[in-house]
C-alpha cells in the first residue's frame, strides 16, 4: 500500500472488483444454494467482508483467491447436501475440484476466467478438472448421471482429461460421465 494512503483512498479498486465479480458470485452461489435470497445474503456478506477489509485484501498475494475462499465458505455454510439438491458436486469432490467444475462445467466459463474468479493459474484449473474428472470415474453411474450439463468443455477449447484406468467411450455412448467432461 502507498505510503500515507488510507483504506477509504482504496474505493475505487474495491468498486470496480465488485463490478467484475459480483454477478459471476451470484451465479456461483445461486447453484450451490439453490435459493436467490441465500444466494445473495451470501454475496452481500463476502463484499461486506471485503469492503471492510480491503487494505488487507490488497495487501494480500492474491485478492482474488482471499475472496473467493470468503465465497466458498459462505456458500458452503448456506448449503446443505440433500438428496434432490439442484447440484451436488460440492458432496461428492474436494471444494476446489467441485468450484472448477460448477464454474467451467455448469456456468460454462473458460479455464482462464475461471482461474481469474478464483484466483488461481489457468494450469491449477486445467489440473483441478483432470483431477475431478478421475474422481467423479469412481462414481457408480447412478450417482454420477445426476451431475449432467449442458456445456461442454471441449467443445469451448476446455481442458481436456483423460482418466487413468477408464476407457474412452464413443461419442455415441450414454455414459453419464461423458456429458459433463465433453
């Protein structure tokens, strides 16, 4: 921080990272709680958070990753695993696994803008989704049918995993799994 600047002097840095993230954290949040009024509750509470602490914030490796930790923990805490959950990725896979795949996956943002949201590199990413990808091919088909998306990682330039142990399917095959990892 500049010398003599004072957390208020930091305003406009603060605005314009709410800008830039605030409607992809309502998105986010919105799929982990499956409520708006949660989901926003949520969000207001991390830029609450963060405006309070900004200087800090700033002052931190990673902003972007400071925030995003306030975001999983306050969504995580509005969210409750049950069964019918609209999605339920985060009860099945480590929480970073389970973000890289609702924000890549479901909310359909590239690898790059994904890193960006949670303050990582595009490689973390790319290695998060490989990762989830081998976990989530443990999974009976029961479970893992319940997690299918619309999009497709590789159809955007996504990153692209093969599993260890698990044969490549035609593209023609209903296996569940191929429709959320392309």
């Amino acid at each position: 921080m500049a010398e003599g600047r004072t957390p208020d002097d930091f305003g406009l840095e603060y605005a314009a990272f709410r800008d830039l993230h605030l409607d992809w954290y309502l998105r986010y949040a919105y799929v982990r709680t499956g409520e708006w009024t949660k989901a926003t509750d949520c969000v207001e509470a991390v830029f609450d958070a963060l405006s309070a602490g900004w200087a800090e914030a700033l002052r931190s490796d990673c902003p972007a990753a400071q925030a995003w930790q306030l975001l999983r923990d306050y969504a995580g805490e509005r969210t409750v695993c049950t069964e019918g959950h609209s999605w339920s990725i985060h009860c099945l896979l480590h929480e970073a696994q389970a973000d890289t795949v609702l924000l890549h996956h479901r909310l359909g943002l590239s690898v790059a803008r994904t890193a960006d949201l949670m303050g990582l590199r595009d490689h973390a990413v790319r290695a998060l989704l490989c990762s989830a990808q081998r976990a989530l091919a443990d999974f009976p088909p029961c479970i893992a049918s319940r997690l299918r998306t619309t999009r497709s990682a590789t159809a955007r330039g996504g990153a692209q995993c093969e599993p260890r142990g698990v044969l490549r399917l035609p593209k023609s095959s209903k296996d569940p799994r191929r429709s959320l990892f392309g």
